[in-house]
C-alpha cells in the first residue's frame, strides 16, 4: 500500500519512514506543504500523513483542499498541538484522525492500520476486539468470557470510536462532537450517561476492559485485571 508522508522535521519523517518501509509500506515523503498538496492532488495513494506546521502551507490548508477536490483518501494529522480546538478543526475538515507529537512510532502503526482497515471494504471490519472484549458492529453484540449483550445507538456508536482508538485518550468533546453533532445543543454530561451504561454492561458480561475517566481529558479503555 501506497503512503504519502508530508513531515518536515526530518528525523522523524525518517524514523517514520523506515519503520513503514519495514511494515511493507510503499512511503513517499515530502517535507513541504506546497509541494505535498501538489504531490497529494496528482498521484494516487491509500494514506496520507499531513503535519499540521509545516513551511509553505500549512496541514490544515492541505486537509481542506483535498477533500474540497473530493478526494476520500484517508488523513492521519501528526501535530504538536494538543488544544481541543486544532483536533475538532481537522476532524471538522474532514481528518480521519489525527495524533499529537511526540508519540510512539509502534502507536502511529497501529493507528494507520485502524485506519486502513477501516477504510478498505475487501477487509472484515465487522468485529472490534479490546483483550477479551469483543464488538460485533453487524448484530450490535458486545461479548466477554462467553458472555455476550446486545447495544444499539449512541452506546454502540462509543464503543466503537472507543475501540477503534484503544491506545489513547479521547477527549470527551471530541466524542460528544462525533456522536451528537458538531451543533447538537446536547450537554456534554450526555458522553457521562452513556459512559456509565457502558461501564453496566461490561460488568454485566464479566470484561476485564474498564473505561477509565483520565480527569480534564476524557476516557480511555484499560485492562482492570488478567485472568
């Protein structure tokens, strides 16, 4: 598979860059914005890694006038900046989604296979697994330990955003921003309600996995105990 890597702090375009060639990634890098968006617009590719400062123009311009060109390949943004503001502003423009600097190359892998797999209908995306929890996205079932329950709506919809970003937190506006809307009046104690729901049914069926608060940030999915 085809990446395109727009970074232009080289060392660590590099140390991407090896480390995909090794995961059998085909990488072409560029380390300016100019000519990334050019490179991105006139060649097809399965991936796209889009820093956000970056000299000539900058990622989130990129983001914004490749899928004004209506071009759906997937955008992973690596940036620096962590305010809530620049993450809801790419995922807003259409960033499939993003993680911030510094972050652990095996963490981007995972994340850019997520990604792929999401993105690429040949592939069984239908089940979602978290240590021994299990999501059937086709029947709405969550199971654990031969134990299984059925969630549909909003419950189902953060579990999966949850799973699908298993290695890190996730800001609790963002979540209320992809689930409710970016102009849903709804209160952000709504992701609480759900969270505790959740929280219910997994005790229900005996997980290991917990969803855990981390405070001023959001949530994230952790193991309480191995068996």
């Amino acid at each position: 598979m085809k990446i395109l890597l727009v970074e232009d702090e080289y060392s660590l375009a590099d140390a991407i860059c090896e480390t995909l060639k090794k995961e059998h990634f085909d990488v072409t890098m560029i380390g300016n914005g100019i000519e990334g968006e050019e490179e991105a617009l006139s060649n097809v590719y399965d991936l796209i890694l889009l820093d956000v400062m970056l000299p000539g123009k900058d990622g989130f311009q990129i983001l914004k006038t490749i899928r004004q060109e209506k071009l759906k390949t997937p955008i992973i943004m690596l940036t620096a900046k962590s305010e809530l503001y620049d993450k809801l502003n790419g995922l807003e423009n259409g960033a499939d989604d993003y993680i911030t600097k510094p972050f652990h190359i095996q963490e981007l892998i995972a994340r850019i296979k997520v990604v792929l797999k999401r993105n690429n209908h040949t592939e069984d995306i239908s089940h979602l697994q978290f240590n021994d929890l299990t999501l059937d996205l086709q029947t709405g079932k969550m199971s654990a330990n031969g134990n299984e329950i059925a969630i549909n709506g909003k419950e189902l919809d953060l579990l999966e955003m949850l799973l699908l970003n298993q290695n890190q937190i996730v800001d609790k506006e963002v979540i209320a921003n992809k689930i409710w809307g970016y102009y849903n009046e709804a209160e952000y104690n709504n992701v609480e309600v759900y969270v505790s729901f959740l929280r219910r049914k997994l005790k229900l069926i005996q997980s290991n996995v917990k969803i855990k608060a981390i405070r001023g940030m959001g949530y994230k999915l952790e193991i309480e105990f191995e068996q």
